[in-house]
C-alpha cells in the first residue's frame, strides 16, 4: 500500500484539503472527490484537451497532473466561470451558445478553459493566434468553424465591456 | 487508464533530491524523476512506466531559472517550457532553441512541460536533443558525487535513455548563445501539428564572402537519438551556399543516415526521404537568415 | 399516422413561423457550457463499486485456464467475474445475421486482443486495474487470421468451429441486365479500392453504472446510449430477464457517430452487480478500451468494381465485389455497412444495372462497428473515383460527366436498380449553385497555372445521395427483421400551459431537444422557452429507437406534430364545448389560440384550453378526460418488404450535395494539403439552419480524418498497432480547412415540414470528394491512389514508384 499523501487545492476560489492516494490525477480528484463533474475525462493521455483546467492561471491538462502536484495551486474549472449568485454566464460561455460553437458539449468545457487563458493574454487575438492556442483541444462534432467564431465573439464582447471579464468570477 | 500505485516524495532542494534518489538505489527501489509530466503521466496510465516511487522536483524553486551568463544561456531544468517560450532573452539570444520550443506539443503541454524533462526524456522525436547536437548545449547534473557538466553528444545514449545516473539529476541546460551572423533553422514534419515529428531537421552555418563554414546538421526522429549529419556537413563545408550544394549535402546526408525507425506512420524509406527534403529546406532557411 | 401532418412549415397553425426554419439557439446549450449535464461518468450511485476488465493479449488463443483467486483476494476488491460465472448467468449475444455472437467474457477462446477475459469490481477504478493484473490466465496460442484474404485462403484456421467456415455471408444482388450493360458498353472501367479501418472515436467514450435487484430480479442500467430501448431489450436476452424488468435510462452522450452503447460491458458491469449481492457497479471504457475493442473501428474493405458507359458519357451498368473484415464476431452491428449502401447504391445517377457481389468474413481483428454513413462513405469513394476516371477516358470534364447522367428533376420520386426510393431532388441546381460558389473555371485556370510552374494541384467535383430516415428493411439482407422503426413523443401540458415534451432518446449533439422545442412552439404558438423536453427511462417512454440513420430530425418531427395534432384536437373539443356546444370543426387553431372560423376575435389559448381541463371538470364535455396530454409515435409511411434481391423503399428520404475541393500534394512528402473546399446541399426543409450547417462542418472534418489521417492498423497477425491517440489521429483545427457553404432546398414530398434525414450528411461525400482531387493532382503523373487514408507515406510512396516523387 502506497503512503496518502496530502493535498490542498484551491479551486474557484474555494480551498479544499484532502488526504489521497499519489497516483490520483487532478482530473479525477476534481471530478470525484470535489464533485467537480464539469471538467470532462477524453484519453488520460494528454491529447484530446478535453480534461483542460487553468493551474494558476495556466491551461493545463488535468489529467497529465497529479492531485498531490497541485498542493498550493489555485485551479479554475469550467464551474468557475459563471456568476455564483446570479448564474449568468461569463461572456465566453454566452459567446459559444450565441455562435453555436458546441453540439453534444463534451469538449466545450476545455475549450472554454482554453479560451479563458487565450482573451486573459491576448485580447485581439487573430485566427492564427485563435487557431495556434486551440490546437490542443480536439473536437469531434464541430469541425471546428463555430468554436473559431465563438472565440472571435468572446474576444469581441470582452473588449467592448473593458477587457476585464477574461477571468473567473471571484468566489 | 489509471497507474499502477505509487509513493511520492516532492523535496524542497536539488541536494535533497538526489539524496532520496541514493537511498531507493541502494535499496533497491524503482524510483523515477517527475518533472512536468507531460511524458512521464501518460506512461503512467498506460502501465508501461511503473515505479515504485516518484520524487517531483516541483517544489525545487532554485532550478527555476533563465539567466545570461557571458555567451551562455543557462536555463534552470525545471523552468517550464513556457517561460523559455515567453523569454525575450531566449528570443534574442537563442532564436532557434525558442523556435524549437514553439514546435513542442501545445500551449498547455509548454505550461507545465520543462525544459530540462526534454533532455532527460531523450524521446528520438523530440527537438532540443538535436539543437542541443548543434548548438554544443551543455548539461549539467548533480548527483551524489557532486557536479557534473556533459557535452550533448555524450549525454544521449539511445532511445530513451541518457547518461545521467539513478541518483542524478539534471539541474541546468547551458545553451550557447547563438552568434550573430549565424543562419539557423529548424523544420520537421508531422502529420497532424504538435505530433511528435516523424523527421526533423536543425541546422546552422555561416555564411562567409558566399561560403558556408561551420556547417551544423542534426536529425530527429528518425534514429535512436538525434544524430548529427557529419557526411551532410562534410559536403557543404567550404562550398558555395547555392541551392545545388544544399541539394547535394543533402542527399549525402539522407544516404548515410543509419536505417531510420520503421512504425505505422512512416517507413525508413520515408524517413530517408523526409530527412533528404527536410535538410536541403533547412540549408536553405538557414542560409537565407545568415549574414 | 405521418400523411396529415403538416408537409411544410408554412403549413402549421401560425400564419408567420417563428422557431422552425431559423437557426434558434439550442436549449441544450446552456447546461453543456456550464458543464452541469449528466454525462455518465458524472453518476454515481450510493456504495458504487468500479470495474475494470482483464482484456486478452493474444488475437487468437484457447483459454486453458483463469485463476481469479489472487485478484479476489487484493482489499477493495468487491467482486471478480469469471468465465465460469458468465456461462451460467448470461448468454451469446444475438447479431444480425443470427449465430455470430458471443458472451460478454470469452469463455472457451479469445478471438481477438481485447476481448474481455474476466473483470472486477472494486472500490476504486485504479484498484480494480491492480486486481486485474492479479488474474492469471494460461492461453493456448493459436494460428490467427491477420486480414480478409487469409480468411478465405485454403487451410486458415476456422475461427468460429460451430459455423465450420469464416465466411458470415457471401451474396450476390443482380438487379437488372447486368451482363448485358456491360456486355453492350461503349467503355468500361475497372479499378481496385482498399478502406482501411477508422472509426467513430467521440471524445467521450463508453460508459454505464449498472445495479442488479437480486429480490426483484430486475436490472437498473445508466448509460450513454444512443438507442435504450433497444439496449433495454437486446441487455434482458443475454442476461436472462424478463424484458419489462431491464430498465435503462440514457444519459446525455459526448458525441457518438454510430452505436454508443458497449453490450459486453453493460454485461459485465451488470454481472459484477450481481455477484457483488446488488451494489451499483460503473464501468467507465478509457480510451486505449475504445480504441482496441470499443465501438470504434469500421470499414475494413476490399473493392473491385466497375463502371460501364456508352460513347457519350452516359453510365449504364455498376458493379461492386465487396470483400468485407468484420472482425471477429458480429456483435457490433458492423454487417449493416454492407447492407446499407442498397439505399443509395448507384448514387445520383440514372444508371440502369447494378451488381452487389459480397463477402463477408470473420478475421481476429477487432468486431466492426457502425460509423457515420455506414457504409456509403467507402461505397461512394469508390463509385466517384470511378466516374472520375471515366471522365478522363471520355475526356469529359467531373462536372459535365456528372450532370449527363444525373436523375432529372421529374423522375423523383425515383426507385433506383437496388429497390429504394428516393423521394426528391435537383441534382443540377445543386451542381450549378456549387460550381457558381467556387468559381469552377476560375479553380481550373489556377491549377492549370500551378501545373505550369510543376505543383500538383487538383480539383475535384464529387457529389452523392445521402440516404436519410432509416428502416429496419434497409437491413434485411443481413438479418435483421422487422418494417417500421418508432419514434414516439408525449407532449402535454400543465395548469398554467407550459408544455413539456417527453422522448425516449437522450442527447449526442445533434440537437433534437430544440428542435422538438421549435416545432410544438410554433404548432401552440407559445415561447420557446417555455418549453421543456425531457428524456424519460426505458420503463416509461413511449415507443422509440433515438438516433441513427439520419432519422431522428425527421421523427421527432413527426413525433412531436403528431401529438400535438391529438392535443389540439382534444383542445378543440373543449372549446367548442365551452363557446356553446359548437360543432368541433367550427374552431381552427391560428397563431396559438383556438378560434372561432367565423368570429376569429372570439377564442381561447392553449393554456386557457389546458387550465379548464384540468382545473374545471365541470366546464369538460361528457366522458372527456382532464388530460392535456397526447403521445404520438411516428414511422415512415410507405415501407415494405424487401424482395429476394433486397429491393424495398427502406431509406425514407434522399439529401444530396456535391462538393467541389482543390488540393495541392507536396512532391516532396506526399501530403495533401486542402487549399478550397465548398459545400452545396440539399437537405429539404432545414429545420434549424445553425445546426444543420454544424453536421455539415463537423462531417466534413470526420471525412478529412477518414481520407487522410485515420487509420487502425493492425499487424499479419491481427496485433493491433494503432492503440492510443498519439497514433489514431482525430483532426485538430489546423487539419480541417472551414468550408464554404450554400444550399438549396427540394423538400421532401413524405415527411413532416419537408426536412430529410441529414445528421450523417457530408461524410458520405467528403472521403469520396478529397480522395478525387488527389487522383485529379496526380493523373497527369499517371499515379492514382486507391487505398485510404491517403496519407503522406502512402501518396509518397504512390509517387517514387512513378518515378514522379520530389
């Protein structure tokens, strides 16, 4: 039997201390032992995106990292985004209905993580920059047309109302 | 796709680090060095890479570095491949080690990706290993001994496998910074972009009066290890930059190649080819950046 | 049934339509943005245990013996199912044709990697990995078949003893003068096509939590399935149960692409719960699962065919052999991809004769599954590659070759040599609109001009039909039984008049729910967003298949318009009674109200009408029942038997689009790289735009994966070599060019609002359209290339043999 190590993890604002095993990812502790479900499993091997988080303000694969490397990190997951009291949803989110940027959502919740880090650096970025950030997140159902509008439209909307939505909503 | 069960230890200090790895080699433990992750968790999952015992160097905040000294860029190994992405002073000084970086997977493989796990890794596909031929990259490893410095053409082995001891760690890649005047490139193929490279080429030369002199070429992807093209060098060394020598130097260079891996996306025929194509392409971005 | 049901949109009860035809947002989205839906592996059940299963290395292999006793006794494991445990408790499953299916563990040998040994249960997922490495099976190597040809090579080994042969089924379809067509033909062309395998590979893969009632003998299924019903009835014959105790409820999928829904593995996640005394058991398929032994491999295809034609073009005759690997048994449905291209065998032509020659076998690759199309995307590559070389025999120009022998715009609806009709169409709007958007000789001039400077550039002009709205007789020659696939919808209404819409099927993208939402809105004229659709478990939902064969749009469709008609009439009912005891037919329903014909400002609306009902019995005419409440199932009209040449109307509906692509091949390195790709379909009446045109996209990128990156690729002797996705490469955003893209719309003359079948749409024609503009690239080189994917290393090497590589 290996030693539990602990772990303490912020996520959305909120910290979490937990005692787990090492070889669990940060993938699957969100999922199930914070009960996180939005950030979705694809390959466990680092190349659909699907699993993609923000670690301390950087995209990352969640389930290339594990639960005990994330100790002291602050984590965003897709559940970070909307407002907690009113539920609305941050431009991003409204961006990819509006340009029906998803069809069965599997992928969404990466690419929106993805996308979160992209506007936060790059507030104009052209369709290469869109295309170079994005270019880790597969999709299966959308050839892809509607999310490089979706992002146009989230970058639009963000600089309009001042640049500073490009983050999670505080908790 | 979950692995095999694991211990894990994340020391506060390189010395610490390799005092643990000493311990699990004297007791015979099967120990590994996590860095980034980024190669290391999916042979995890898969079951292929099954150690009793993970010592992550994330905490180690003093190997988290890219400082200028003289006529050397030294990077600390657990600098993320990002910051080296993100580094004026990689940009400025080694354009082809960041062109190289920017080639590797995508953005969040850069995030948490070191620099140092590439040269550790030693995948044949992978980039660094071949600027580290071209460009005399030095690494250097502390481990129960002390410190040691390693030229890149003895610190790759074969495939997958470098000469770094159990209880040794890599702390610091030291990059040559690129001369000024010297034409550079770097170009691989991949079937769909950010795959590891079925063939790539990095190459470097000076120009002079017309001439190119000093003449740097190493292949990736393709054999056990990056592999310098010395009959490619030899070819083009002293010659006129024209697109004939290129072509020439070249077709020496794919000629000699010791017979390239064979897997399902390309044959050693096709690699030979790539190769071929990849250096003429090169020699010729190179030249055309030389000054 | 379907034939009083609105035939347009400008046919329902409002006089300015307001959702259908429009690209609405969907009202899918908001919860999949959030990431609050319910995929599968987001459920738990109390005191869950999960599983992991013990897979065979050896393609082909006798188990001598598997002891479990290490793995039983590791702490957290909870239960262990051995093969002895599955012949006692479950049998083989039944496939179509009948006699080729296994149990959900191999019990006496395995037949190909993959196949479940054994499996466990435990407290965690990782431990039930470690567990499984404590089983020790001793298998008895045997000699495997590694691919089609060596299984019909004298002395292979006979994979299944009881069939004593490894042929599934070999069947000839004759259907006119065949011999004579050819016989007679100015020119005929011939060529060979090999399809190597690819596969669906949603980003989410299989999964289901299973709990089995040992009192109640009753099973609880959740999962991502495409089909539940179906699941339901096909999980209570291998696990011997009564059919109305399998209850399964369908979980929002990630995407699908064919069959989603693991037979073996609901089997054993079930058989686990059983042995483990009835705790829950989920089993989540990781993606080294999918890809080696999931729902993920199709197509494995050996073509000789051949096209025969008069002097001027015209096509008479088309003959197709069909060597087709299914892999080792038939579980997975992977035999109606031989059956299906019957729907739409000659295409858009008029061509007279045609000839089905099949082959069908058993090797020890992986069961094949079905995959987008199933079954034409391969058919059609090699149909269009062969007009296209006809068209450079006759030198006709694609285009020209294609619109001479097009189905002309009065012969619809047209039965083709096959047997099934195709209900409308007007191939050469189609083809005039496309070349118009791509600006064809303007295309032609610039690849004559980078054929000047020695590039390879080619263009190609590909169209096909896209068979939509399935039938189970499209299948009969395969085995599978029956006429008339449900699609039911129960639509009603509460006190205060909001509907809520109830079906059988869960979501996987296509965006069903907002179009059912779309149609009742505008049926009742209420908001859109007042309206909720919700999926119900197999125990109470009304008669249903879900999706599949690009029918769900249509059937739903019709589904919803059904019981909305009974509402309304019932709604009537009480109208009329309530304005004075009216005759019924003296009211209309217009723009959301139930109105008096001849005094229109006098009237109720739908939550008025619903209200008395169900608040005022005593307002109700005698015997009527307080029950805003209608269900409707819909079925294709019209559908028969087939004939012994597999000849029936099976497909409903028949979409079509031509593509036009121009590609450019690097010399050099075989790449093909995509500079142009335009799209013109036709797809009826398109119910929502905005998610008609994302199938179109996102098809177009499957059939870019499929012509030039995809591939399982296995060794001679059936060891899979493609087994993780650094391998199996799925398209990112820099590999799928963004199409240019119009329409046209010939409404279908048999559906509910005109709409045909579309969800499948461009992967029948995009392998067919890229494949063509790299044979285009090449011809003058004289190379072609006949094997797909048509990747770098292949087109290469096409190329150095010509002497003709960079």
């Amino acid at each position: 039997m290996t030693t539990r190590q602990r772990t303490t993890v912020t996520v959305n604002g909120r910290v979490h201390e937990r005692e787990v095993e090492p070889r669990l990812t940060l993938a699957d502790f969100l999922r199930h032992e914070l009960h996180l479900g939005g950030t979705h499993v694809g390959c466990e091997h680092g190349v659909c995106g699907v699993c993609n988080v923000l670690i301390d303000g950087r995209v990352s694969r969640s389930c290339l990292t594990l639960a005990v490397q994330a100790d002291g990190a602050q984590v965003t997951t897709i559940e970070g985004l909307r407002n907690r009291e009113t539920g609305q949803l941050h431009p991003i989110q409204q961006a990819f209905i509006d340009e029906h940027g998803l069809q069965c959502g599997f992928c969404t919740p990466g690419f929106i993580m993805t996308t979160l880090e992209l506007l936060a650096e790059n507030a104009n970025p052209s369709d290469d920059a869109i295309k170079d950030a994005l270019g880790g997140n597969l999709c299966r159902c959308t050839g892809y047309e509607n999310i490089l509008k979706s992002v146009r439209l989230a970058a639009r909307r963000l600089r309009e109302a001042g640049g500073s939505g490009a983050q999670a909503h505080p908790a | 796709m979950k692995s095999a069960p694991f211990d894990y230890h994340a020391p506060q200090t390189v010395e610490s680090a390799v005092a643990l790895l000493q311990r699990f080699e004297s007791e015979g433990i099967d120990s590994k060095v996590l860095a980034g992750g980024q190669s290391l968790m999916p042979m995890l999952a898969m079951r292929v890479a099954r150690p009793q015992v993970l010592v992550d160097l994330g905490r180690i905040a003093a190997l988290d570095y890219i400082r200028a000294e003289n006529e050397v860029l030294a990077i600390g190994a657990m600098t993320s491949k990002r910051a080296a992405e993100d580094s004026a002073l990689v940009r400025e000084r080694q354009p082809l080690f960041h062109a190289a970086t920017r080639l590797i997977g995508h953005r969040p493989i850069r995030n948490r990706g070191t620099v140092g796990g590439s040269f550790a890794h030693a995948d044949p596909a992978a980039e660094y290993p071949a600027v580290a031929l071209v460009q005399g990259i030095q690494m250097k490893a502390l481990g129960p001994h002390g410190v040691r410095v390693i030229p890149a053409r003895e610190f790759f082995v074969t495939y997958m496998t470098t000469c770094l001891e159990a209880a040794e760690v890599l702390t610091e890649v030291r990059i040559p910074v690129l001369h000024g005047g010297t034409g550079w490139s770097i170009q691989e193929f991949v079937k769909r972009h950010g795959d590891l490279a079925l063939a790539g080429i990095v190459a470097t030369l000076r120009k002079v009066k017309g001439v190119c002199e000093d003449v740097r070429i190493a292949a990736f992807g393709v054999n056990a290890t990056a592999v310098r093209l010395a009959a490619a060098e030899a070819a083009l060394q002293g010659q006129p930059a024209t697109p004939e020598n290129f072509a020439r130097a070249a077709a020496l260079g794919a000629e000699a190649l010791e017979e390239p891996i064979a897997d399902v996306h390309a044959t050693p025929a096709y690699r030979r080819q790539l190769i071929r194509v990849y250096t003429g392409r090169c020699l010729i971005e190179a030249a055309a950046r030389a000054t | 049934m379907g034939t009083d049901l609105p035939g347009l949109p400008e046919q329902l009860p409002t006089s300015s339509v307001r959702y259908v035809g429009r690209p609405v947002k969907r009202i899918e989205d908001p919860a999949l943005v959030t990431g609050t839906a319910e995929f599968i592996d987001n459920f738990s059940l109390p005191n869950m245990a999960h599983c992991a299963i013990l897979r065979s290395p050896h393609p082909h292999a006798r188990i001598v013996r598997v002891d479990t006793s290490a793995a039983e006794a590791l702490e957290g494991v909870v239960a262990v199912l051995t093969p002895e445990d599955v012949r006692r408790w479950a049998t083989a499953h039944v496939t179509s044709p009948a006699g080729w299916g296994r149990h959900c563990v191999a019990t006496d040998k395995v037949l190909f990697v993959g196949e479940p040994v054994a499996a466990v249960a435990a407290t965690s997922r990782a431990l039930a990995e470690d567990a499984c490495e404590l089983i020790e099976v001793e298998y008895q190597v045997l000699p495997p078949i590694g691919a089609a040809p060596a299984a019909l090579a004298a002395g292979a080994p006979v994979l299944w003893e009881e069939h004593g042969t490894n042929v599934i089924q070999s069947r000839t379809y004759d259907w006119g003068d065949v011999d004579r067509v050819f016989a007679e033909a100015d020119h005929v062309v011939t060529n060979s096509f090999r399809w190597n395998r690819c596969g669906a590979n949603p980003t989410e893969t299989f999964g289901c939590v299973c709990q089995w009632d040992l009192t109640d003998h009753s099973l609880l299924i959740h999962g991502s399935y495409q089909v539940p019903g179906f699941w339901a009835l096909a999980r209570s014959i291998s696990l011997n149960l009564p059919a109305n105790k399998v209850k399964v409820v369908g979980h929002p999928q990630g995407g699908a692409f064919g069959g989603k829904g693991g037979a073996r593995a609901t089997d054993i996640a079930a058989l686990l719960s059983r042995k483990s005394w009835g705790l829950p058991v989920k089993y989540t398929e990781d993606r080294m699962e999918y890809l080696l032994a999931g729902f993920s491999q199709s197509w494995d295809r050996r073509y000789e065919a051949a096209l025969a034609l008069q002097a001027d073009g015209t096509m008479t005759g088309f003959k197709v052999k069909l060597l087709d690997d299914q892999g080792a048994t038939t579980e997975t449905y992977g035999t109606i991809s031989v059956a299906k291209p019957l729907a739409a065998f000659t295409g858009n032509y008029r061509i007279e004769a045609a000839r089905y020659d099949t082959t069908l076998v058993v090797t020890n690759r992986a069961p094949t599954a079905p995959y987008r199309g199933y079954g034409p995307p391969p058919h059609f590559c090699v149909l269009e590659n062969l007009v296209d070389m006809a068209a450079r025999k006759l030198a006709l120009d694609p285009a020209e070759i294609r619109r001479r022998n097009y189905i002309r715009l009065d012969q619809f609806p047209y039965t083709i040599p096959s047997g099934n009709e195709y209900d409308s169409g007007d191939y050469e709007a189609i083809l005039e609109k496309v070349l118009a958007l791509a600006d064809y000789s303007a295309l032609r001039r610039e690849q004559a001009a980078a054929r000047a400077q020695g590039r390879l550039v080619g263009i190609s002009v590909v169209n096909t039909v896209e068979p939509g709205v399935f039938d189970w007789n499209a299948y009969a020659t395969v085995g599978v039984q029956g006429v008339g696939v449900p699609e039911g919808a129960r639509v009603s209404v509460d006190i205060l008049g909001n509907i809520t819409i109830v079906v059988g099927f869960n979501l996987q993208g296509q965006g069903q729910f907002t179009v059912a939402a779309q149609v009742a809105a505008d049926y009742f004229g209420v908001e859109m967003s007042s309206i909720k659709v919700t999926s119900a478990p197999t125990d109470s939902a009304p008669p249903h298949f879900g999706q599949g064969g690009s029918r769900l749009g249509v059937a739903i469709t019709g589904a919803v318009l059904g019981a909305c008609r009974k509402l309304e009439a019932d709604c009537k009912r009480v109208v009329a009674h309530l304005m004075g005891g009216l005759p019924v037919d003296a009211i209309e329903l217009m723009d959301g109200r139930f109105r008096i014909k001849a005094n229109p400002s006098v009237g109720m609306t739908l939550a008025e009408a619903a209200g008395t009902m169900l608040g005022r019995s005593d307002l109700l005419p005698p015997g009527m029942e307080p029950n805003p409440t209608a269900t409707s199932v819909w079925t294709a009209p019209n559908r028969n038997v087939p004939d012994e040449q597999g000849r029936c109307r099976s497909y409903l509906t028949a979409a079509s689009a031509t593509h036009v692509v121009m590609v450019e091949v690097d010399r050099e390195s075989g790449r093909t790289e995509i500079l142009r790709y335009f799209i013109v379909d036709d797809c009826g009446t398109r119910l929502n735009p905005a998610t008609v045109e994302g199938q179109l996209q996102g098809a177009v990128a499957q059939g870019v994966g499929a012509a030039l990156l995809e591939e399982y690729v296995y060794d001679d002797g059936a060891n899979p070599l493609v087994t993780t996705f650094a391998d199996y490469l799925v398209p990112s955003i820099h590999e799928v060019p963004i199409s240019q893209r119009d329409f046209t719309v010939t409404p279908s003359p048999v559906t509910p609002l005109g709409a045909k079948g579309c969800g499948e749409g461009a992967m029948h024609t995009t392998p067919a359209a890229i494949i063509c503009a790299i044979n285009d690239a090449l011809a003058p080189l004289g190379v072609e290339i006949t094997e797909t994917p048509a990747t770098p290393l292949r087109v290469w090497t096409a190329l150095a043999r010509a002497g003709a590589a960079g």
